[in-house]
C-alpha cells in the first residue's frame, strides 16, 4: 500500500528529489574539500619532509681508507694524475695517539710531542699516497703513484721516533727484482700463442720497473704485506698480473712469496689489489 501510494504522488517524489539536490551538492563539496585538503597535506608533507639522501663526504677534510688497502688512509682524496685537493684539510693519529699526520693542501707534516717535522710527502712528487701505521706506532708504510691510477706505484717505509722521521731505503727492491725475473721466465700467454695473434705479443714489452703497493703489518711492526704488480696498460705482457710478499719491514728481504688466488685465500681481498686474470 504504502509503495502504490508513493508512486502515485509524482510531484511529491519531484519536490523530494529537488531538495535533496543541495544536501548531495554540499555533500559533494565536503568530500571534494577534504581530498583537496588531503592531496594539499600530503604535498606539503613531502615538500617539508626531509630526503633521505646519502651524504657525500666533502673530500677537503674526510678520512678515507687507501685504494689499495683498507689498512691505509688515502693522504690526498685523489686518485689520477690531474686530480688534485688544494683545500684539503685534515689529521689522523697513530694507533698510540702520540703522533699526528696533519695534511695541509698538497703537504703532510708530522707533530710528536709539541714538534712539527716536515716531511718528503706531498701530492705533487708523491701523488695518491695512502699511509698504513704499524701496531706500535714506530713505523708506517707508504704507497704512492709518479703519475696517477696508472703509476708507476712505489712503497716507501719510514720510522718514527722523538728525533723525527727517517726512511729505510729499498724496503721494495728485493720483491720488486724477483717478481720482474719470474715475469720474464713465463711463457707467452696462451691466449696470444697463435699465427694471427703472436705478432701482439712480439710488440709487447716488459713493462719495468713493475709497481709496488702496500698491504698491511704483519707480526707487528716486523714485516709488511706487499704486492708486486705488471702495469695495467694494454702494452704490457702479462697486464695487471701480481704476485704478493711478505717482507722484512725494514730491511726488504723477501720471507715469503704468494700467487695472487693463494694471497687472497690468506689474508682476504681488502689488503690486496684485485684479481683480474
């Protein structure tokens, strides 16, 4: 009954359905507002919200680890031959805090108890150096280039005590001499041993003097963790082939002798250069 009478009174159903527009419209309205002011909060929220970003150190005063080896701190951020740091500003102590590397623009001195010693590092003769501390803080190893990523690469080691600093020479000389003499024994690369591809091989040189870089200290500040290595220029017989040394700190001789793959089962990857052949 109640729905015959309902659809017998069309103007009632009209006038209904007319004033309920205005309840829809400002529904609409409301709704409408509350996402613009959803969508307003939401970008207001992002615009403000900070960025979860990963800060870049500025290279002029950040402490990094060595290319090399992570047992060093790269002196200078740079690592080609025209890359430079001129503003850099940076220290680091030794293991026992006595002694600080103080790196100002392209030159390192050293500070011992109230002195400043000079020293023969900066980064233009000694370019892309990184410096490992022995344990005691008696000694410390450095690696650097003549030139850059492409070398030539030399270790240096120096001792450290009230009187300043004093470098034992030739530490690098005996590994370096046995490595070029094992180089020169090898048999052409397989891979070139062919009619069409010898002639690569014949055009090729030895490519002395071979480079040096420092690994870590090993049995304290006695003996250092090196690597000898064929230059990685395509030019080269046997490019970027290393063997690795354990040496005497200060007097260079040779203690033992490891392929690359056999140094890297030892001592693990982060001391030593990588293995691309």
């Amino acid at each position: 009954m109640t729905e015959c009478t309902y659809i017998s009174n069309p103007r009632r159903l009209f006038w209904k359905a007319w004033l309920a527009r205005p309840l829809r419209l400002c529904g609409y309205l409301c709704v409408f507002g509350v996402c613009v002011f959803s969508v307003k909060a939401q970008v207001k929220m992002l615009e403000t919200a900070p960025t979860k970003t990963s800060a870049q150190p500025d290279r002029r005063d950040a402490i990094s680890s060595g290319a090399w080896s992570a047992a060093t701190i790269s002196l200078f951020n740079t690592w080609s031959a025209l890359d430079d740091n001129p503003d850099r500003r940076a220290s680091f102590y030794s293991p026992d805090h006595k002694k600080l590397v103080e790196i100002s623009g392209e030159n390192v001195v050293l500070r011992i108890a109230g002195r400043t010693f000079r020293t023969n590092i900066n980064n233009v003769t000694k370019h892309d150096g990184e410096l490992g501390w022995a344990p005691d803080s008696t000694k410390f190893f450095l690696t650097w280039s003549e030139t850059g990523e492409l070398g030539a690469w030399h270790l240096e080691v120096y001792g450290v005590d009230a009187a300043g600093v004093h470098e034992f020479s030739g530490v690098a000389d005996l590994a370096r001499k046995d490595f070029e003499r094992l180089v020169r024994k090898m048999p052409i690369d397989p891979d070139l041993n062919t009619p069409e591809l010898k002639k690569i091989w014949d055009y090729d040189g030895y490519c002395d003097p071979y480079n040096v870089v420092g690994g870590r200290w090993l049995n304290g500040s006695r003996e250092i963790l090196l690597s000898v290595l064929v230059p990685n220029t395509s030019d080269c017989r046997y490019m970027s082939l290393f063997d690795v040394y354990r040496v005497n700190a200060t007097t260079g001789v040779i203690l033992q002798r490891y392929t690359a793959s056999e140094a890297h089962k030892l001592y693990g990857g982060k001391y030593l250069p990588r293995i691309v052949r």
